[in-house]
C-alpha cells in the first residue's frame, strides 16, 4: 500500500540491465498447474450447482468505502478491524480490500435500488483479504464462493441456502468428510434473556476467564461462549445453551429448519456454542466443518443476518446465507481433476505448416481443445504431444495432404487411421 516513488532512469548503456528480485507477498499464494485445476473446479462446481438452486452470480468491486465492513460498531472495530487491509488513497479516501462477500453485497442492494425487488439469490466467487498469521489453510489473500438469499425471512430460505452448500460438498466428492454443525441464536428478544443468563454464569467465573473476555464479558458476552482460549473454552463447556431462552417464535422457527432439512435428507448435528457476536445476526448458524485440515477446520460458515442491510442505510431486509474458503474446500479433494487433453496437430514439416493451421483452427471453431507446437521436426513435435497430455496427434504429411487425408492416431493406445479433412472436425469432436 506504498506509493510508489518515481524511479529515475537507470543508465543503461545498452548493455546492463537493472533487475529487482520481487518476492510474492506474504500469505498470498500463486495458483498453476495442479492446483489451480484444483482451485477452478472447486469455483465451476459450486456455480454450476448454485445456479440450479437458482442463485444467480454477482460481482462486485473488491474495494470498498471502509465503512461498508467497519460501519463503527463497538465490536466490529475490534474483531475485523485488526485484520483489515484498510488504506487512504490518494484522494484522501479510507478504502478497505473486502474481508468477506456479504457486505459489498448488501451495499449493492442498497445503492442498486433493489431493496424493491426480493428475494434476490446471489452467489458470488472472489479473493478476500485478511491481515492474519499465515498458516496452513488460513492466507491473506484467499478465496471464497458465497451464496446469499437477500429479502426472506422465511426458514425454507435458510434451508435452501443450507441445502446448496451440502450439494456443493456434495459434488466435490467431500460430503463425508465433512459435518453441519447448526445452532439458532433466536430472535432480539430471546438473545436478550440468553444474555441474561450468560452474564449471570459468567460471573461467577469472573477470575478464571481470559482477560479478552473479561472484558467482553458484560458487553458481548456471546463472545465469550466463542472465545478460543483452552481456559475459557473449559468454563464456555457447561454454560447455558440458548434453548430454555427462546421465546414461541424463534423455537418454532428453528423447528421449521431442522423439519426441512431433514425432509431434504441434510445430515445435521446440533452445536450450541456455534454463536455469532454481532448485532446483525439472528436465528440460523452454521458451520461445515472437518477434522481433515487441523487446526483450520472450518470449511464453510454461515447464518442469518436480518439487521446488516438495516445497518447500511437500507430498510429491513432479511437475509441468510454463507461462505466458503476454496483453499480449504481445494485441499479436503481427494483428486486433483485431470490436466485437459486435447488434440496436438503435426505438420511433418515446415511445408504442411499452413495447413495444419487451418486444420488446428476449424478444430477450435467446432469447440475442440487443439494445439500445433510453433516449432520443430515431426519428431519433436510427437515428443511435445505426449508431454502435454494429447489424446490425439493428427499428422499432416505431404501425400495425405495432397489426397485430402490426415493420419490420426490415438496417443493412447497407439491406433491409426487415415480421416479425410472436411470429415475431422466432426468425427474428433
Ligand atoms: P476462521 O475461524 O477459520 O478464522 P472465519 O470465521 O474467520 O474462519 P468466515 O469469515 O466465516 O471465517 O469465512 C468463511 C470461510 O472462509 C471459512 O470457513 C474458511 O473456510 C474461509 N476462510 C476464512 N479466513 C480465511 C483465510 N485467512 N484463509 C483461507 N480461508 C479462509
Ligand atoms: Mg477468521
């Protein structure tokens, strides 16, 4: 986030060349080769599965006003503030790289003028920033997928939204690894009484809390039951579950979500201290979470957030939704997906050139993966073939040439025929 200096011209005589050794920066990561088909077919699945729930995709900027994530919330500043890449640009604007998805979202509800027009079901794929302790599966620049339901306050949304990401896991071939931990935090009115209760219990283990918690300890004490001190968690054990304190309409709709998900056949496993600090949220949260990845756990975390679109200026929108980390979803596949093959097309020399090129063309025009190496005799360019995984040579030699003809042969299994031209493309594709 320096500005950069102008650099004077380095004398160059036209022989010396000035370099700087550049490094990546720390906790980002480049994504080639294996684990970028990794990487992308963990994205194209989750979209393809999310659009046949419904959701269409949105994008949006990956900087944002710095209020759109710290809207001065006493708790916000200190738990996303300290990892925020914030920065004032030259215009004297503070700027924030997104943390997360959600909020850019419900800023573009907002300022989109769509807080008309709901439900909208929006998935959404990106890079997220994070100033954290670099580690396995936790970056600084990492990536997510997201679905969110924006506008209903109904459970069916919740569960849907629930639903989704269990047929992304699904789908990926990483269900069994991978559990839905869910928990309600009711209404306002019930949170209240939960409060109540929680400050009550607390208290009398005042001297053994962490200090972190102490001090959350009369303002958020939600907090406190999410702490991830060894010593709290302890004391976090035989606290008071949120359930006695639910009044009718939050317990009936908890029931409603659990009757849906288990009419949807989702697997669910009941965890009372998955709890959310901030005002926002309400009801529904959720975790997927495995025991594959260590420490990093979580794979996808989500819930229901009626007050944020509130908070930004906008009316009353309920919303629930979720998101996951694609590293963490990246690293539990058990396969990485195969390198594309496709068909490698061999002048057998510099005189079939043109019309391998307009062979490889018409191939790409009919949606076929084709290549001609840019140089070389026949056998190199065999050799180039096999190194990137061809199925298919299609050789080009002067008499087939002047027949209308090519060789065809089968990288594999090493079989051969002869296709006339105008027939290639189709019987290839
Ligand atoms: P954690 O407890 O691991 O810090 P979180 O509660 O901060 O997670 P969310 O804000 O709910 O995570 O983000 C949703 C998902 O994004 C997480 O479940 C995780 O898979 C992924 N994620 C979050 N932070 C990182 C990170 N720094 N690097 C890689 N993935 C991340
Ligand atoms: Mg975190």
């Amino acid at each position: 986030m320096t500005e950069s200096q102008p650099r004077k011209p380095a004398p160059n005589d036209g022989q010396t060349v000035r370099s700087t050794r550049v490094q990546p920066v720390r906790g980002t990561h480049d994504l080639i080769g294996e684990s970028a088909r990794r990487h992308f077919h963990v994205i194209e699945t989750a979209r393809r599965v999310a659009a046949t729930y419904g959701f269409d995709e949105w994008s949006t900027p990956i900087f944002e006003e710095t209020a759109v994530f710290a809207r001065g919330l006493g708790d916000t500043s200190d738990v996303v503030m300290k990892e925020m890449y914030s920065f004032t640009d030259r215009g004297g604007e503070s700027l924030t790289l997104r943390p997360e998805a959600t909020a850019g979202v419900c800023r573009a509800l907002v300022t989109n003028g769509l807080t008309q027009s709901l439900p909208q079901k929006v998935f959404y794929t990106g890079p997220m920033f994070r100033y954290e302790r670099p580690q396995k599966g936790r970056y600084r620049q990492f990536h997510q997928i997201d679905v969110e339901v924006l506008g209903s306050p109904e459970p069916l949304a919740d569960a849907e939204v629930i639903a989704c990401g269990w047929s992304i896991l699904q789908a990926l071939g990483v269900a069994q690894d991978v559990v839905l931990e869910l928990n309600t935090l009711g209404d306002r009115e019930s949170r209240m009484a939960y409060r109540e209760a929680l400050i009550a219990y607390f208290s009398t283990h005042k001297e053994a809390l962490s200090e972190d918690s102490r001090l959350r300890l009369e303002r958020n004490p939600l907090r406190v039951v999410d702490s991830k001190d060894p010593g709290d968690k302890a004391i976090v054990a035989d606290a008071p579950t949120i359930h006695p304190y639910l009044n009718e309409h939050s317990a009936a709709f908890y029931g409603k979500l659990r009757e849906h998900l288990a009419r949807i056949g989702v697997p669910v496993v009941e965890n009372p201290r998955i709890v959310r600090g901030l005002d926002y949220y309400s009801h529904t949260a959720f975790e997927f979470v495995t025991s594959q990845l260590g420490a990093q756990g979580t794979v996808l975390g989500g819930g229901r957030y009626d007050g944020l679109v509130e908070e930004m200026g906008g009316p009353h929108t309920p919303c629930v939704g979720w998101a996951a980390g694609v590293e963490r979803l990246s690293m539990l596949l058990a396969q990485p997906p195969a390198a594309p093959a496709g068909i490698a097309v061999i002048p057998a020399a510099e005189a079939q050139e043109g019309a391998a090129l307009d062979i490889v063309q018409a191939l790409r025009t009919a949606g076929i993966r084709a290549e001609m190496a840019y140089r070389g005799n026949l056998k190199r360019r065999m050799e180039r073939a096999n190194k990137t995984g061809a199925h298919t040579a299609i050789i080009l030699g002067e008499s087939e040439l002047a027949r209308g003809v090519a060789q065809v042969k089968n990288l594999s299994t090493g079989d051969q025929q002869e296709i006339a031209l105008s027939e290639l493309a189709e019987k290839l594709a």
